[in-house]
C-alpha cells in the first residue's frame, strides 16, 4: 500500500518556525482545517497526471529564502520512519 502526505496542520513548531500553519502537499486535493469547529475539509479536484509515467503521481517542492522555515517544515514532517 503506498502512502502521501496530502496535508500537515502545524498547530506549533518546537521551533517557532510555525504557528497554526496549513500546508498542501497534493495536486488532486485541497484541504483546510477550520479550528473553530476541529473540522477538516477535504475537497477531491480534477486533475490530470502531467507525467507520462504512470510510476510518478505528484511532485511538491518546498521553496524560499533562506530562513523562511524549509528545513523547520521538513523536520515537523512525518517521515515513512514514523509509521
């Protein structure tokens, strides 16, 4: 079975990188998190695999300047090791 990271809530970092940060890692969905009411909205969209390889399904990159919090988010991120 094959696992993605469709979306990280980041309530607080150890490293006060981020507070209350919603991250979207997926082409095929967009999800929110509303804390007033705990609820996490999910939406399925219509997309298209770019890739002509069935064997690649998503590509995400992290991108900005330095000491924007990349290696903070990367670090806050579940790894496979985790599971």
């Amino acid at each position: 079975m094959k696992a993605e990271l469709i979306y990280l809530w980041i309530n607080r970092d150890r490293h006060g990188c981020f507070q209350q940060e919603g991250f979207n890692f997926s082409p095929h969905y967009r999800v929110s998190y509303n804390q007033g009411t705990r609820e996490l909205i999910i939406e399925q969209l219509d997309q298209l695999n770019v890739f002509q390889n069935s064997h690649i399904a998503n590509v995400s990159a992290v991108i900005g300047e330095n000491g924007t919090g990349k290696t903070c988010l990367l670090y806050t991120s579940p790894s496979p090791r985790d599971s």
